[in-house]
C-alpha cells in the first residue's frame, strides 16, 4: 500500500534520545555477524516487504 | 534460551537496552504499558501477562467497551492492534485518531515507542520459543 500524503507533519522528529537510541541498535545489528549475510539480506528484505520500506 | 543469554556480551543487547529504555522516556508510559499488555495478550507472551491480575486482563480483552480504557486508550490499542497484525494495513483513520489525541509530535514518538516495545517482544518469544 503506498501513501502519497504523509499523515502526520513529515517535518516531526522523533525524540532525541529515542532516536538515537534506535540508530545505535540499528548500527549493533548491523555489526553483529552471527548471522550469515544471504540470510541476513533474506530477512532484511523481507522485513523491508512487510513494513512497505523501500530501503 | 532467552535473548538475554544469546545475546550476552554483545553492543547488541546493549543498544537493545537502552532504546528500550529510551522508548518509555519519550511518550506516555502508562498508554504505551497498556499498549505493550494487549500485545502480550494477542502474542501470548505469559511473562508480560503474568504481572496483570484477572480483572486487568478481563478488562484489556475486552477493550472497545470496557469503561476502564477511555479514547485516547482505545485510539492507542485499536491501532496497536492493527499494527501487530499488519504494519501496512494501518488506516489513514486510525492514524488520525491517534493524532488527534497525541498531536503530531505524540503520534510520532508513540508509534516509534512501539515499534521498540514489539520488537524487544517478538525478539525474545523468538529465543524462547524457537531457539
């Protein structure tokens, strides 16, 4: 489903801490290598599918 | 095993931690509790529920009509629930709602709250369960 309007003011920042606190586990998933990379990429985009990212 | 034991050590777990913490610092903790409940409940997550008494979780299942909750939680709950079930499929409606009672700066910290509290619950039913 795409939406071409933004449904709350897209100029809205989410709360400093919150938000760096989410691009920091963001950033130590990334790093973490348990996982092999095909599965890794497998789950991304299908992570990206089901929240409709188009990262 | 639990999350807390396959990820121990790691920046991970750590990063983990404190965006879990950050996420009741930044919108209304007692919403986002209620919130985190009704998602146990739908995702039988026992050790979330076990800290709510037969009455709390009488009244959370019933939700829509239970006069303990009034619009703002059931703004709150109905688009939990829609989130849990399906991210895309939230309405312009039940954004609206939301909105509504949070503002703009509300809906945004709200819903990102959220997605930390799901995401900390569905990553350790997943080392519960599967692992």
């Amino acid at each position: 489903m795409a939406f071409e309007r933004a449904r709350v003011d897209p100029t809205v920042r989410v709360d400093r801490a919150l938000g760096r606190a989410l691009s920091d586990f963001a950033a130590a998933a990334v790093r973490n290598d348990a996982v092999d990379p095909v599965t890794t990429e497998l789950v991304r985009l299908r992570c990206a599918t089901h929240h409709d990212c188009h990262t | 095993m639990g999350l807390d034991a396959c990820l121990a050590g790691t920046d991970t777990l750590t990063a983990l931690d404190d965006a879990y913490d950050a996420a009741w610092g930044a919108t209304d903790a007692d919403l986002l509790r209620i919130c985190r409940d009704r998602m146990a409940m739908l995702r039988r997550d026992g050790a979330t529920l076990a800290a709510l008494s037969d009455v709390e979780l009488d009244e959370l299942r019933r939700w829509p009509t239970s006069e303990r909750y009034g619009p703002v939680e059931r703004a709150a709950l109905d688009f939990t629930e829609q989130y849990l079930i399906d991210v895309a499929s939230v309405s312009d409606d039940q954004v609206a709602a939301l909105r509504a009672h949070l503002g703009d700066q509300g809906v945004v910290d709200f819903v990102n709250a959220l997605l930390v509290v799901e995401q900390r619950m569905s990553l350790e039913l997943f080392f519960e369960r599967v692992l």
